[in-house]
C-alpha cells in the first residue's frame, strides 16, 4: 500500500495527512469544529431573541453535550493515535477494550487512500 497525503483545513491552517491515525484525529477535530459553530450558533439566536426561551435552553444543552461527546471522542482517538504509532501493544489492547477503534482505523486506511488518489486531488 502507497502512502498518500491530504490536506486537512482546520482554523485557517493547512495540515498535511499521511496516515490512518492522523485522519481519524483530523476527522473527530472536523466534527468538534462543527458542535463547537453549532453551539455558538445556538447562542447568538438566544440573545438576539430569535428562539423561544426554553426552547434555546434545550437546544443549547444538546448542543453542550454533543461538544463533550466530539471533545471526549477526539482525546479518546488522539491516545489512541498516539499509542498506533509508538505503542503497538498498548494499540492492540486499546483495539480490544474497543473494537470501534479497530474498525475506525480500517475504515481511515481506505479513505486515505481513496482521498488521496490523483483524481480526488484537483
């Protein structure tokens, strides 16, 4: 398998990828960035009054909880990473306590390679 590299956007920055583990951490931090807009979108709503008070109460505490979730899941993959690529025993045990890691990290390997094709380049 040919290693490939992407570009990963994140706050004005450009970040080269060139493995599995770094896209899922790339992948966990999009996702992150995004319950982060969306809360403060939330936000901005309540005080200009544009939603209900209650319902901005509501909206505003999944969206809080949902930043927690990308938050705890994205320090969860960053240690696993981590341990990929300098601690392949503790990887595998960290596989075994969760299998989603194992999978998650097949599933980065195809797309790295799909999104680094010439044709997905341009």
């Amino acid at each position: 398998m040919t290693a490939k590299t992407i570009q990963f956007q994140s706050k004005g920055r450009a970040y080269q990828v060139s493995n599995a583990a770094d896209l899922m951490v790339c992948f966990l931090q999009a996702r992150r960035e995004a319950a982060e807009e969306t809360l403060a979108e939330v936000r901005e709503k309540s005080e200009r009054g544009e939603i209900a008070q209650w319902e901005a109460y509501k909206m505003e505490k999944l969206a809080a909880k949902l930043l927690e979730f990308y938050r705890t899941k994205e320090k969860l993959v960053s240690l696993y990473a981590e341990a990929k690529r300098h601690h392949p025993e503790l990887a595998k045990l960290l596989e075994e306590e969760n299998v989603e890691l194992a999978s998650f990290f097949r599933a980065s390997e195809e797309a790295l390679q799909k999104l680094g094709s010439p044709e997905n380049l341009e």
